[in-house]
C-alpha cells in the first residue's frame, strides 16, 4: 500500500537509496573476496618456495652421493660444503632427514679415512696396520655410499611428492 502511495519521482529516490547501501555491501563483498584471494596466493606461494628450497637440499644430497661415489675418497672441503649447504635442513623437513645428511656425512667421512689408510703390497706398511680391517671398512663404506641414491629419494619423497 506504502508503495503505491509514492509518485514516481519518490520512487526512484527510493531505489536510489536502496542501490546506496546495497552498493556499500556488494563493495565490502568483493573486498572480503579479494583479500581472500591474496591470502591464498601467497600460502601457495609459501608452499612453492619451501619446496624449492627443500628440492634444492635433496639436489646437494643426491650431487654428495655421486661424489662421494666417484672414487669413495670425497675431499673433506666438499663434505664441510655440503654441511653448510644443507644446514637450513633442520627446519626445512623432519628430524629423519637431518639425522639422515649427518649419517650420510659420517659414512663419507669414515669411506674417505679408510681409504686414505689402505695401503697396497708396494707401499710400506705402519705399525698396527690390519689391512683386512682397512678393506673391510672401504668395503662396507662403498656399499652403504652406493646404496644411498634410492634410499634418499625414499626419505625426500614424502617432502617433495607434489602428485597429491
């Protein structure tokens, strides 16, 4: 009844007012929208760049495993480079994987000492030299060393699997 009282002119007014305040709400809508938007970019932003960063210490892991390989004697400066290198890996993934670079850094460590020790038959022996504990400790080295590529692609994986 109220609105068919009006005159024309009142009714426009009227919708007028009403788009007002609608317009008010419709811009705070896409406003929310936006911001919500921009939250979950930058959490899928977040989530690529600890990836990068975690698939770049699985690349160090894998490129120490191939020179640890190489001749079983990796250089002590290249072992410090890869603990530095890696360092960030307490944060960037689970306690395994750190425990696993200090094992996999130990196990080079000891490969590279037992083979510095071996000595051949042409080659003056030391006192105390055990040349079957030499060899046995390159031997179980080398093996543990060669068996590393799958075994660090099974631990990373679950950090770097992007197929969910």
């Amino acid at each position: 009844m109220y609105w068919s009282s009006l005159t024309t002119y009142q009714k426009w007014l009227a919708v007028a007012d009403f788009a007002k305040g609608s317009l008010t709400v419709v811009i705070a809508a896409i406003a929310v929208y936006i911001a919500y938007e921009q939250w979950k970019s930058n959490e899928r932003r977040l989530v690529l760049d600890r990836y990068d960063r975690r698939f770049r210490v699985y690349q160090l892991t894998m490129d120490f495993i191939s020179l640890a390989c190489r001749d079983f004697k990796p250089p002590f400066a290249e072992i410090q480079r890869f603990y530095r290198d890696t360092m960030d890996a307490d944060f960037l993934f689970g306690p395994e994987i750190a425990a696993y670079l200090d094992e996999l850094r130990k196990h080079a460590i000891e490969s590279e000492s037992a083979h510095s020790e071996y000595r051949d038959y042409t080659m003056p022996l030391p006192d105390g030299y055990d040349h079957n504990d030499v060899t046995r400790r390159m031997h179980e080295h080398s093996v543990w060393l060669t068996n590393q590529f799958e075994v660090a692609r099974e631990k990373f994986r679950k950090y770097l699997d992007v197929s969910r």
